[in-house]
C-alpha cells in the first residue's frame, strides 16, 4: 500500500522523465495556471507535498491533479474505465470529495456504467456545447487526469495548456473535448469518469451530471426522452400548407423595420439578418421584485450579473435552445411532475424589460424556423401578440384564431391536431394583455365556462392562452411567452418548464449594434468610443432601445464635417433632448405649430405614464386632438391591431422612455408653477417607479444646456417654473439626505442625487448638500454608474462633511469613478468594501491633493496590504488636513511598520490611528504601541 502511495505521489515526476522535453517544473507551472482560482489553499506548494499531506490518498485526485496508485496501474494496464473500482473525488478547498454509495463507488459513475460506447457517444454530442462552457474553470485538473492516463499527448495537454494562459478558456475546452471524442470510446469514457471527479470545482458540470443521473437509469429511455424523435413523414396535403406557412412566415418576418429620425423617411426596412445582433440569455429568472425603473434596475443588475457569471452559477443559452430538451429538463423542482406525465409538451417564459428584444428575438425565431435552421421537430409554429388578443371582445375557439391570421389552413386544421408534438405556439408580450389569466384558479379545471378541452370549443381568448400553457388543450404542444419581469408573477402557478431571461447585450455585444447599425464604420467607432467612455450612456447600452436611441441621437455629432464635439450629450437629459430636436429639425416644416403638437403629446404621455399605459388608440388622439402625420409619426409608432373581423392601427411611442421625456417636456413647458411643486411631489412618492425616469427628465431639463436646442423650436423655457423645479429638487436632496434609515431611503437618495447630475447644475447641488452633514448609502449596493454620478454630485461642491460608504459593495472600479471628488470630504468612510491595494489609490490620490479637506478616514477591512499601506503613508508625507485613520483587519505585517512609525512620528495633525486584527508579530505590535505617548493627545490602537 505504502508503496503504491509513494508511486501515486510522485506521478507527475515520472511521467515528466518519460516524455523527451517534457520539463517537471513546466508541467507545475502550467496545471496551476491552469486550475480553477482557489483550488487549493496551499498555495505555493509542490503536488507531492499536497498529497502527502492528505490522508487516504489511495485512488484519489488531489486538487493539482495528481492519481494515486490504484489509477496509475489501471491506466497503464488499460484500465481506468468507468466499469472498473473507483472511489474518484477531487481534492482540494474549492473542489470536495463527492459522497460515495454504500458499495464505494460514486452513484453517478454507477449510472453511467450502464451506457454502451455508443450511447456515451451519444451523451457527449448531446451536451456537447453545456460542457465546453462547464469545463473552462476545470481544464488544469482533466487536461492533467487525461494526459497522465495517457489519453492526451504532452503536445496536447501544452496546446490545451496554452490557450488557457493565453485566457482563451472557451477556446482550451473546445480543443479538449475535439481531441478526446476523436479518440474513440476508451478516452470518452475517462473523460466523462474525470468530470465526476472534478464536479464540485464546476456549479455547471455538477448541473449536467446531476440532469444525468435524475433522469433515470435506464440509457435508452434517456435518450428516447431527450433526443426529439424523427418526424414522421407529413401527409401530402400537411406538406403543401406547411410550405405555404413558411412562405407566409418568411416574408413576414424576414425584413426589419427601424424608425429613423435622421432622414425624410420615416421607417427604413433592413433584412433582419443584416440587423439582429445577438442578445445574452441566461436560463434563469432572478427572483427580485422590481421597485425601480427598469432603465436603471437592469443597469444595476448588471453588475452583479457579472460577477456570477464569472463564478459560473448562470448559464448563457441561445434562442434555439429554448427547447432542446437537454435544457429544459435541467429545472428540476418544475420538472419532475412532467415526468408523470409523458404526453405533456414544454411551456418556456422569456422575461426582459421593455426595449430589450423580445418582441425581434420572436421574430427571429420564427424567422429562422421558416428557413429551416431551428427546432425542426416543430411541423408549424403560430405566433400572437398579446397586443393583438386584446381586441378580440367575443368568444372564440383555437381554430378561428389560426384562421384569421392564417386562412390557408382551411378544413386541414383537423389533421394538424392529430400530432400536437409537432406544434409550437408562441405569445408575445404578456404585460400587454388586458385581460387576466389566474393560473391558480382551479375553477378553470372544473367549470365549464373556464375550459377549453379542445381546439373547437369556444371560449375566451384567455381560456385558450391558458389551456395551451397548462397542456390541457392540445396536450404535448410547445408554448413560448414573452413579458416583462414585472408581469411574472402571473406565472407563478403555471406549468413552465423553462424559465429565461434577456439580458440584452454584454461586452462585444454592444460594440457588434453599433457597427450594424451604422453603414459608415468610422462613425460607429467613433460614436462607440463616446458611449464606451461615458459611464451613464455606456450603461444604458445594454439595451438594444437605448442602443438605437443612442444611435439617432448621436450619430449626427459625428458625421457633420465641423462638430463641436463639447455639445455631444453627456447625460441621459442630453441625450434625449437631442433626439427631439432631430424630430423638430427634420419634420417641423410638415406641421403648421410643432409646439402645439409637442404639446399635445406629452400630455397623453404623461397621462399613459400615470395610468401605466403604452398603447394609444385613435379615441386617444382625438381626445388630445392628435391627428396622425409625419410629423407626429417622428414620436408614434403605428402598429396594426385586430379589432374584431377588422384591423385597426393603434399607436405607441418608440420606447417608454422616449414617452417619458415627452411627457416631462409637456409638463416643464405648460404646469403652473404654483402647482408644478405639488406635481413633482406626488410623483416621487409613488413607490413604484413608474414616474422615477420622468422626474429625472424634469430635473435635467432645468439646466440651461439641456434645452438649448429644444428652445430654437419651442422657444424659451418658462423661468419661473424652472426656479420651482430646481427649488423642489434642493430640498428633496435635503430631506431625503436625512432619511436614510432604511434602504428605501437611501436609495430614494442615490435617485435625488441622480436629478442633480441630470442638472449639471453646480449652484444646485452646492445650495442642496451645502448644509448636509451626512450623505450615507450605508448597506446599499452602489454600482460604477452610482459611484460616478456621486462623484460628479460631490465635484461640483465645495466641501461634504461625511460620506458613509460602509459596505456598498464598492470595487476597485467604483472607487475609480468616486475618486476626483473624494478631497472634498471632511470624512470618508469606506469600511467593509473590497478595494485591494489598487482601489486604495484613488484615496492616495485624494490625499495628495493640495485642497483635500479629510480629517477622518476609515479603511477598516477594504483588503489593504503592506504595499497599499506604504503608498498611503507615502501620500501623507505632504497631508496637513488628516486627523484620524482607521487601518484595522487588513493584511498588514511588520513589513510596513516602519512606514508607519514614520508616519506617526511625522504626521503633527493626526490624533489617533487603528491598526487591529491585522497580522503583526509581537515585536511590530509592540514597536507601533510604544508610540502612543509620544505626543499629547496621540492614541495608537492594537
């Protein structure tokens, strides 16, 4: 035993000396870049030593990938199968040891014992994609199990190894698992025996081989249940409709139509594939009730999304994945009862927020399951508006409904439900339908007037949306519904078998809109590089609206042969009030009173803002005396809605937030000013969100700069009411700055001081946190676009007596937005955030300032080390303002203690420093207290 142990621990030696060049520090320094951060807390240490240090080390995986004994024998006697004993675990502090079955071995290598070569294969190709992203954390740990079996060359596992170091970790696992699967069953199978092993260092990997296992033990089943089944020949009549309906479909939804307000031409028509620009998805929901505007909720989660994402806890999935059913199945809690019921079809919920794609993602799916790219399973796919249903105000069964869009199907309809597997329905926009689907009303399933057994039966249009979901109309249909977060829950108690959610762009994403959307790609480098550099636009950009609203609006500052590129907006106000001046500019001459019309549409926007209502109808304009025409099409979208047998237009702006400037405007322009006061107030108590972007506008309006264009058309903006505005907003700052007990009411804070920067006015916000003594976001998660607006804010101030950023979830980023205004306050705290040496900088920098006004400064646990710890001191040398500093729970050692004995000794301002819970020896600690009594007054804290 003992000297298989010692075989096991010197592996990685002897295969080094085995293989011509094959160097054994090499090897060491490429698996440990290689394995995931945090894999083993003995950092430093070789692999023997790791292992030796473990008990039991007989067939076991340290984290640096060694195998002991037992595997090196069976892998150079051809063994290490998945049908031979194994007890396979991953060592090490991020990656634990799976639990083992009372016969020893693991119940997922058990399962998989069970598959032929060919089913193996299988498996691999079925979730091929899921584990190129699942295995990129892991590669250091099943390059290394792989080479040592022998199943990749050493010129293998350094191509595998190179890419990683390069940070190419998509590309390393697409090569890892190219070059194993073109090895045949054998190296397949240690494969997959490896990714038991490594399962706790992946959330993802884990996932699959959990899916695997819980869905039963039998390989054949399976398969059966997850690999859709060929399709039976279509009958020669299903087959000449089903080319009719993709004909239909394909021309429906091959174009792009974008509004422009550039050109004379209201709507230009692109093909949509020249235009899609692809969105992220991940196949979860966030449970998160959504109280703030969406604009700047998403912009926020935004963050955090990150994060995980980079902890690999969400998964990204593409559009056409929506119902592969190797997906679907992976929601465990929901999809265990559908196991018991086999005939049962898939129901999949999208959210996103308003502008984010939903509605072109449909058409996309559509689109390119009439070309014949996608979900081929599926014999025909119907597609409805929510929108659209809200007109139907009679009774109507299934099949009138398909009629009415798609009359070509005629008296066929019967023989199309005689395979409801092959049916895809898709709903889009569930927010939108106004009428109310209570999925846990069981009077649905017991009263008659509630049912709607099959396609005939007449019933409400909501009976019918349910019984499709529920799998009670048609059961083994597939549906697809769309809605904004906010309409959710509504369902709750539906039978949904995956839940998504569009995330809209991430990263390149963004970069890849701008040059489709601009032909001239000298313009979408440049007007990318503005939004890229502008923290508000950059955030906003997530978003495809915002993106085509950014677009329009800055475009022409970067076309025009002489631009004043200091006139390019900067704030979302800004920005707006140029997208509106493009509409006064290029369609004004159409109308005889482009005020009065302006006029006019903002009030029903603010009336639609107020009600929650985006969709217009022509009772609405003739109630705001609207008459429909070029000019009024620059802020209305026409859209065709059914009204009973007849189609109607209905009407909505481009974007809610385009209906929210328009109804700021209106209200800046025509409100009393002795009542514009009372408007504001009711407005930002409303807890909601639905009017928190229209007061951000009325707030950036008030600044001269802002409206400056608008006004060339509109004329000057009423003094009076803006000297009310930005009263009401001096003293929200006021009020709220002293309301921040709960987090409602420190964010109803941060909003107030997002006005201000919306302002850009500096006598606003010097008269509004001039008598503040405190700013305190204490708790509450701040984000860089928070941080930069607070910046901003405090700039254009003379002095902030306190701000308290205690635990506000502040990076090194964050700090870096924070930084140019971070000298003008009397006392910062920044405890419990984590900085690191490189986010202690900017405070460094602060420090260093000529001007800096700190007298109290509190880093208490921001990860500060020796080498921050002496750049700060450094920065004092030339500080007179700094009277108290606070350094406890760091990672200081006696390293620094002679920087900061110089700074005790030569800083005459300062009254007392802390210095607990870091990691000094007893000489530091008592060479730093023997300080204390050097000067009156002087208090050193160990």
């Amino acid at each position: 035993m003992a000297e298989g142990t010692d075989r096991g621990q010197d592996l990685v030696t002897a295969t080094a000396r085995s293989h011509t060049g094959w160097k054994l520090s090499r090897l060491r320094k490429l698996f440990k870049r290689l394995l995931p951060v945090g894999s083993s807390r003995e950092a430093g240490k070789p692999p023997e030593a790791t292992t030796r240090q473990q008990s039991g080390t007989e067939g076991r995986v340290c984290a640096e990938g060694n195998l002991a004994a037992g595997d090196e024998e069976r892998s150079q006697a051809g063994g290490g199968s998945l049908g031979e004993a194994a007890t396979p675990a991953f060592r090490g502090s991020s990656v634990e040891e799976r639990p083992s079955s009372h016969h020893g071995l693991d119940p997922t290598l058990q399962f998989l014992m069970q598959w032929d070569d060919y089913q193996l294969f299988q498996l691999t190709n079925l979730h091929r994609e899921r584990l190129e992203r699942a295995i990129e954390g892991v590669m250091g740990a099943l390059a290394l199990m792989l080479r040592q079996q022998g199943h990749l060359s050493g010129q293998e596992f350094e191509k595998i190894a190179e890419l990683a170091e390069k940070g190419s970790r998509p590309d390393s696992s697409t090569l890892f698992l190219n070059l194993v699967t073109e090895k045949g069953s054998r190296a397949r199978r240690v494969m997959w025996e490896s990714f038991v092993r490594v399962r706790n260092g992946s959330p993802k990997l884990d996932q699959v081989l959990q899916e695997i296992q819980e869905l039963g033990p039998d390989p054949q089943e399976y398969m059966k249940v997850l690999v859709p089944q060929g399709l039976s020949e279509l009958p020669t009549q299903l087959r000449d409709v089903q080319q009719k309906h993709k004909e239909t479909l394909r021309a429906q939804t091959e174009t792009l139509r974008v509004n422009t307000i550039l050109m004379r031409e209201k709507v230009k028509v692109f093909q949509l594939v020249d235009r899609y620009a692809e969105l992220t998805v991940i196949s979860t929901v966030r449970d998160r009730r959504i109280v703030e505007h969406e604009l700047l909720a998403r912009g926020r989660d935004h963050e955090e999304w990150r994060e995980k994402h980079l902890r690999g806890e969400l998964e990204k999935i593409r559009t056409d994945q929506l119902f592969q059913r190797n997906y679907y199945y992976s929601f465990w809690q929901q999809m265990k009862r559908f196991f018991t019921r086999p005939t049962s079809g898939s129901s999949a919920a999208v959210a996103g927020v308003p502008g984010i794609g939903k509605t072109t993602m449909v058409q996309k799916i559509v689109y390119d399951w009439a070309m014949g790219k996608i979900y081929q399973h599926f014999q025909f796919v119907f597609s409805f508006k929510f929108r659209d249903l809200n007109s139907i105000n009679c009774r109507i069964n299934l099949r009138e409904l398909i009629l009415d869009q798609y009359p070509y199907f005629g008296n066929i309809l019967g023989e199309v439900w005689k395979n409801p597997e092959g049916l895809l329905f898709i709903f889009d926009g569930l927010d939108e339908f106004k009428h109310t689907i209570d999925f846990a009303d069981s009077r649905r399933d017991t009263e008659p007037q509630h049912m709607c057994p099959d396609p005939e039966w007449w019933c409400e249009v909501s009976d019918i949306v349910y019984s499709l979901i529920q799998h009670k109309l048609l059961p083994g249909c597939s549906v697809l519904v769309t809605t904004r977060p906010t309409a959710l829950h509504l369902l709750e108690k539906a039978e949904i078998s995956v839940w998504a959610e569009i995330l809209g762009f991430v990263g390149e994403e963004r970069k890849e809109y701008f040059h489709r959307f601009f032909e001239d790609q000298t313009v979408a480098a440049a007007v990318f590089k503005h939004v890229e550099e502008n923290e508000i636009l950059y955030t906003m950009s997530y978003n495809p609206s915002y993106c085509w609203i950014l677009g329009l609006a800055l475009g022409p500052f970067f076309t025009q042969t002489h631009r004043d590129l200091q006139r390019v907006p900067k704030t979302i106000t800004q920005l707006y009030s140029h997208y509106i001046y493009n509409i006064l500019k290029n369609h004004s001459r159409e109308i005889e009173s482009p005020l009065d019309v302006l006029l006019r549409v903002g009030e029903m926007a603010f009336t639609g803002v107020s009600e929650k209502k985006i969709v217009f109808t022509d009772g609405d304009l003739i109630k705001y005396n609207l008459q429909p025409s070029q000019f009024l099409s620059g802020f209305l979208m026409e859209l065709l809605e059914r009204e009973d047998c007849a189609r109607s237009v209905v009407y909505t702006f481009p974007h809610l937030t385009i209906q929210e400037f328009a109804a700021a405007l209106a209200k800046l322009l025509t409100a009393d000013e002795r009542n514009i006061r009372k408007l504001l107030t009711e407005a930002h108590s409303t807890t909601d969100g639905r009017f928190e972007i229209f007061l951000l506008f009325v707030a950036g309006l008030s600044f001269p700069g802002s409206a400056r264009g608008l006004e060339e058309f509109l004329g000057p903006f009423p003094h009076q009411t803006i000297c009310r505005v930005i009263d009401w907003v001096k003293e929200e700052v006021k009020r709220q700055s002293g309301n921040t007990g709960s987090e409602a009411g420190k964010r109803s804070l941060l909003n107030t001081l997002h006005y201000l920067f919306e302002s850009q006015n500096r006598g606003l916000a010097q008269a509004a946190l001039g008598s503040v003594e405190t700013l305190s976001f204490r708790g509450l998660r701040l984000t860089p676009i928070d941080c930069a607006v607070l910046s901003h804010v405090i700039g254009l101030c003379d002095t902030i007596n306190h701000l308290d950023l205690w635990g506000c979830y502040i990076q090194c980023e964050g700090l870096q937005r924070l930084g140019p205004g971070l000298h003008k306050c009397r006392e910062l705290e920044l405890q419990y955030n984590d900085l690191g040496d490189s986010g202690v900088k900017p405070v460094s920098a602060a420090l260093r300032d000529p001007e800096c006004k700190i007298q109290r400064l509190r880093l208490w646990d921001v990860g500060l080390t020796d080498s921050g710890a002496e750049d700060l001191v450094s920065a004092l040398s030339t500080n007179r303002s700094l009277t108290g500093l606070d350094l406890g729970s760091n990672s200081l050692t006696d390293r620094c203690v002679p920087a900061l004995r110089r700074l005790i000794l030569t800083l005459p301002s300062l009254e007392w420093i802390w210095l607990r819970e870091n990691q000094f020896s007893s000489d530091g600690r008592n060479e730093l207290e023997s300080l204390q009594g050097t000067r009156r007054g002087l208090r050193v804290n160990l």
